[in-house]
C-alpha cells in the first residue's frame, strides 16, 4: 500500500472513533457503540505509523484511550462540582 493510502485510512479511522463517541458526548444517549474505539483506535494507529504520519497516529492514540480520558474529565468537573457545592452551603 502507498503511503497516502494509509494516511487516509488512518484519517478515516480517526474520524470513525470521533463519531462513535457523537451519541453518548452530544446527544447523551446511552450507546456502546463508542467500544468499538478499541478495536479501530490501534487499527488507525498501526496505519498511522505505516505511513509515517505520526500526527494522526497520536490522534489514534488518543482515541485508544478515549474512555479513560472522558472518565478523568467527566469525574474532574463532578468533584469539582461537589467541592463548589460545599463551600456555597458553607458561606449561606
């Protein structure tokens, strides 16, 4: 395969993961479809680094890991949130 070729699957794996994750982020519906990040996350890493395009295989990378990411930020803001509500309650 040339390497064009393989920086366009690698892109077009990329974009799949980010639109795996379109329901449960924007829409907040409940869909396991966002597992298959797993699966396609490597796929377009592997793809990536075989056509040296190591931006999209960082992008990959990211989305690999995507879940563990999202669960950091969404825990983040709920503690940070709880905190916030603490201290309210405590100057009324």
């Amino acid at each position: 395969m040339s390497k064009n070729a393989l920086k366009i699957l690698s892109l077009i794996c990329f974009v799949i993961c980010v639109l795996l994750w379109l329901p449960n982020v924007l829409l907040e519906v409940a869909s396991p479809f966002w597992l298959l990040t797993f699966i396609i996350g490597p796929v377009g890493l592997v793809f990536g680094l075989l056509g040296k395009h190591y931006l999209l295989a960082v992008l990959n990378l990211i989305m690999t890991f995507s879940f563990f990411l999202f669960m950091y930020v969404g825990y983040y803001f709920l503690d940070l949130s709880l905190a916030m509500g603490e201290i309210i309650a405590y100057l009324y």
